[in-house]
C-alpha cells in the first residue's frame, strides 16, 4: 500500500505554440505565386482529472515536473502544424490545486470532467495572413506563444459525508468496520489508523453515504500535536461528524472532556467547523458502569445533542445510528466544493511593469506607414501571462483590473508613443483586442 501523501507540490508546463511558416508558393509556369506559410500548431494544455482509484498523492513524490507537448511549426503551401498533445494528471477526487507562488486557490477537481490548469500556447500566423494589396509578398510571420508554466501546491480534502472524530482508541476504526466495508487495521493501542479511511455506507438500494475515519486527534492537534494534526484538513468538506467516545473511560479520561477538548480543537483550526452538525456515539458500552452511562445520557441528550450508546465491535446498537445519520444527512446541504478564488486587489507589482517588450508588424504609424488598419501591436512580458491565467475576459470587473494592470504598467502609454490607433489590433500573447483610443 502506498504511503498516504495528502499534499503535494509539481511544476506544470503548458506547450508553447509553433511557429508561423513565412514560404512562398513555386510552381512552373506560375509567376510570383505568393505567400504561402501555414499556421503554427496550438500548444498542448494541462489538465487535472478526478479518478476514484487514487486515494493518495504519493505518485507525486517521484514526478514532480509535467509538460505538454509543443505545437509544431507551419509549413509551406498553407499546411498547418500539428498542435501540440494535451496532458491529463489523474489526482483523488477532491483535490484542491493552488497556485504556489500567492497561495491563491485555482481548481478543485471533485467533477466529473477534466479541470485546465496551465493553457496551451497559440500557434503563430504563417505569412498568408499579412499580405495585403500594398504588401503582397511579407517576409515575416508571427512566432507561437509560449504556454502557460507555472509551479503549484496540490492538497487533498478528501470527500466525505461524515466524518469520525474522537481520541485515539476509542473505537472509530472498529465502528466504520462494523457499518461499511472498509477494512481499518483495528487493535488495543493508540494511533493503529495513520491514515484517514473511507468507507461506504449502505442502507439498501439507492440508501448510502460515505464516511470518513480520521486519524485519532489529542489536545494541541490544530498546533501541530500529535499525529491528527495533519488529517483536520479532511474534516472541512464532511456534512456532518459522529464524536466517538470511550464511555468506559477506560484509560482513565472523562468523556465529557474529551468532547469539549476535541470541539476546541476544531474551532481553533476552522472556526465554521463549530456549526458542524455533531450525533455522539458513546462506544464501548459492555464496559461502562450504569452510572456513568446514565451521567453520559442527561449530559448530551440536555445538551441537545442526537445521543447513541453503541457496542461496535458486536454491532450493537450500530443500525440505529447508521439511520439516524442517514436522515440527518437528507436536511443538509450537498459535500462542500471549492470556488476559484479572484486575484486580489494588489496583485499587480507595479516594479513589473518595466519589463515588457512591444514591437510591430505591419508598419508603425507617423514617420513610417502602414495600410489603414492594418497595424497589429505585440505586447510580450512574462509576468502578464500569470495576470492573464487569472482573468476572466467574459467579467467586467476582470477587464477593468487588466486594463489598470496595463495602464499601470506603461503598456498603453507605449502603445501609444509607438502610434497605436483606434481599429489597431493589440496581441498579448492569445488575447487579442481592437484598441478603441
């Protein structure tokens, strides 16, 4: 079995587009032919895809670097190249992606379909399309764009109904082996489950749920205590959460405690986890005194808490819960999924704004000429594909922080002390505009 690998950190590259071909069309007998380069190919994209076989990112130790393939260049007689392949990295469902360098959340692949992380580059305009009735013969066609690259940190909250919370030892493990068909390692000493395990609960057709055992949780857990520590993260997406305890107390702690230190616990690592619906599942009943049973029941029942006294290992008492969570999970919303988050307000570093460079094709307007809108501007700087994979072109509100990105940055104050005019078209990497003035 795999080591349980919860995070992860990998270097994505997207292929770069290939390059437009400048050729000219020969044949007998056929003067002055024209330009005749093709297109280069579009470069290859990466994307993240669920898959339910995955449980881990382990595999992710021994790879750390993926790319996709490069769009070929064009070719003579108008042929285009062959766009580059896409590369699809299967991770466990639920796996949250983030961009390294600012934190910022990118993906959660929990659907079905594949999520695009890093973009293709486009491929480059062979010579065809810039001839014009002034220019019939350019010698020049437009390079690819290079893909996207970027470094992320990939972290799994794993999808869950219910999640099981208690200490260590309290029989968590013995309870999803008595209600699903998981199969935790159960014995008599602490922390025997290291890693979190799932298992599917079935009442019948159509009746099921997933619950989740979370490795056993100890005071300080949310500071980084203990081995629990780094399985909170699991609990955030559950619906609802069972609280095993030892109503024996046969380690010698009080059960009551237990339950309120491990409630501070989550409430110090997430706050929202206090509004969590909780049904307590006092375990181990056979060894329990009726007095201590009897303590138990008026301390959560007039706490208004949905209170079971179970025997897992015997199933005693287990299908009352198993029901009662069952029902309890049709009042609640669905599993919890992650939106994309915007790019914060102060995204831009102004300093980046010195390195860009902006050349032309099709002539510069003013001591030199061109055909009437017929200039295309190409603005290149490395730090504007990172602004760029963060935009949305469809919102209004990302439009308007890229065009300040640009004011900001001098770009449209180059553009036009170069001689961009109203109908000129504007290239930044593969988003085009017509500059309106």
């Amino acid at each position: 079995m795999p080591a349980f690998i919860d995070t992860a950190r990998v270097s994505l590259s997207a292929g770069a587009g290939g390059d437009g071909c400048v050729a000219f069309h020969r044949e007998k007998y056929i003067a002055s032919g024209g330009p005749s380069g093709g297109d280069g190919g579009h470069g290859g994209s990466v994307y993240l895809l669920a898959d339910d076989k995955l449980s881990t990112l382990a595999d992710f130790r021994y790879r750390r670097k993926y790319a996709a393939g490069r769009g070929a260049d064009g070719e003579s007689g108008r042929r285009s190249g062959k766009q580059g392949g896409d590369l699809t990295i299967r991770v466990p469902r639920g796996t949250l992606v983030k961009d390294a360098e600012t934190g910022r959340l990118l993906a959660d692949v929990s659907g079905e379909g594949p999520v695009r992380v890093a973009k293709g580059g486009r491929g480059g305009w062979g010579n065809v399309h810039f001839a014009t009735p002034t220019r019939q013969a350019p010698r020049f066609a437009r390079p690819g764009t290079p893909g996207e690259a970027l470094e992320i940190n990939l972290e799994l909250k794993l999808l869950a109904d219910v999640g099981l919370l208690g200490f260590p030892n309290v029989g968590k493990s013995s309870l999803i082996a008595a209600v699903s068909q998981a199969k935790p390692i159960v014995a008599d000493y602490h922390f025997t489950t290291i890693t979190p395990v799932l298992g599917v609960v079935s009442l019948g057709l159509g009746q099921s749920f997933v619950m989740a055992d979370i490795p056993g949780l100890i005071e300080g857990a949310s500071e980084g205590v203990g081995l629990g520590h780094a399985f909170l993260r699991h609990v955030e997406r559950c619906r609802m959460l069972v609280h095993v305890l030892d109503a024996a107390g046969s380690e010698g702690r009080d059960p009551i405690e237990d339950f309120a230190l491990i409630n501070r616990e989550l409430a110090s690592y997430m706050p929202e986890l206090v509004d969590c619906p909780q049904i307590v599942a006092a375990n181990k009943i056979d060894l329990a005194a009726p007095e201590q049973l009897e303590r138990l029941r008026d301390y959560f029942t007039g706490g208004g808490y949905e209170y079971f006294e179970i025997c897992a290992p015997i199933h005693e008492n287990t299908d009352a819960l198993v029901k009662a969570v069952y029902y309890k999970l049709q009042e609640l919303p669905p599993i919890r999924r992650y939106e994309p988050e915007a790019l914060p307000e102060d995204f831009y570093d102004p300093r980046e704004g010195e390195n860009f460079t902006l050349r032309m094709e099709g002539g510069v307007r003013g001591e030199r000429t061109v055909s009437s809108g017929a200039g295309v501007f190409f603005v290149e700087a490395p730090w504007l594909l990172r602004v760029l994979r963060g935009c949305n072109m469809d919102d209004y509100e990302s439009l308007q922080y890229f065009q300040r990105a640009l004011q900001k940055s001098g770009i449209v104050a180059a553009l036009e002390n170069a001689g961009v005019q109203e109908g000129d078209t504007v290239s930044i990497y593969d988003f085009e505009f017509e500059y309106l003035g």
